[in-house]
C-alpha cells in the first residue's frame, strides 16, 4: 500500500506566505483556556494562553508557551513565578478581557501565594509554579514550571478553544 502526500485539496507545505492557513491548521486541534498570571513591577500581568499542557507526574511539570513578539512577553520572561488557571465555561469574559488587555485584572483585588504571585479564585484548577526551564520554539518559548501547589474543582464544566472561538464544553 502507498501514502500519497497532498491527495487533500486542502494540504499545504507550511511557508512564510501560508501561516495563517497553518494557523487555521492548528486551530483543529481543540484545546482548554488558561490564563497564566504573574507579579510584575507594574502590576499583575496576566495573558490568556491555550498552549499550556501537563508534561510530568514526578517531578510535577507543566509548560506553555509565550509569543516572543507579544507586547507582554518580556514580563513573562522575567518572572520566576507564575500561576496558570484553567477556565470554566463561564469564564469567556474574562478569557477575552485578559487576551485584549495584559492588566485587566488589575482591578480585581486578587489574594497573593507563598511566592507572591497573584492568583485567581474559582477556576475550574490552579498550578502554582516556579519556572524551571525556558526552551527556543521559533517565534514563541516553552516555559517548563515546577508545580509546588495545585487545586481544582469537583464539579463545572471546562471552557473548550476551538477554531478561533470559545465556548462551553460538556462531556456526557
Ligand atoms: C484562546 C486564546 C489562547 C491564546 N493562547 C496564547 C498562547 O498560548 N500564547 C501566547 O503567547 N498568546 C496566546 N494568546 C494571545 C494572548 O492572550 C493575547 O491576546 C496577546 O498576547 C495580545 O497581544 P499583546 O500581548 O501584544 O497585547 C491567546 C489568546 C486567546 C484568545
């Protein structure tokens, strides 16, 4: 038997002049949301990010990865201590309120962890983390973070990114 490449009208050799069809491409692949959170000296910084994955059991490690060309990326790059938090169905308004604006959670009097990372409250769950590891992938990084705390909720249903848009995921 043989494969043939290209058989589908709609593949592609990934260029720099089709990115946006590889953009497309990824957006196939239907993701959680996060919102990762970091002190900052001008305030809490806060991004929202669907690359965040579990890596490791033992030892405990998650990763995302920050767009190197984000105006917001270099607050990142400096903390040594963020939270990630895994959105709720409900939680769209404040997917698109942190995508939109790094300090739009400025102004929500949230509690500070044992590192001084400011956190949020009832998200479906929460890793507390001090990075371990920055690796190069091209125009982002992959931030490796040591979990030192985690909590999650019994009940809700997750928000679910897929093709561009949000909405409510319900497994039954
Ligand atoms: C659902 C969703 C997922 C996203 N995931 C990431 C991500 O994993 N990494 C990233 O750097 N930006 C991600 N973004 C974009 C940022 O949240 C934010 O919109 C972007 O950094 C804005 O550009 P600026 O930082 O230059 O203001 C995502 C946005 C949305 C709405």
């Amino acid at each position: 038997m043989s494969i043939h490449a290209s058989a589908s009208p709609n593949a592609f050799v990934p260029d720099e002049s089709n990115t946006r069809l590889l953009r497309d491409a990824f957006g196939r692949f239907a993701t959680g949301v996060t919102i990762v959170t970091a002190a900052t000296e001008d305030g809490v910084a806060a991004i929202t990010a669907n690359s965040f994955s579990s890596v490791s059991l033992s030892p405990p490690l998650v990763l995302w990865s920050p767009d190197k060309a984000s105006r917001r990326f270099s607050y990142f790059e400096q903390a040594t201590s963020y939270a990630v938090h895994v959105l709720s169905a409900e939680q769209d308004d404040l997917c698109w309120a942190v995508a939109r604006d790094a300090f739009a959670l400025n102004d929500h009097n949230l509690s500070l962890n044992a590192e001084g990372v400011p956190v949020l409250e009832n998200c479906l769950a929460r890793f507390e983390c001090t990075k371990t590891a920055v690796y190069e992938g091209g125009d982002h990084v992959i931030m490796l973070g040591q979990v030192n705390r985690a909590q999650m909720r019994e009940e809700g249903d997750p928000l679910a990114f897929y093709k561009g848009q949000v909405g409510r995921f319900t497994a039954d």
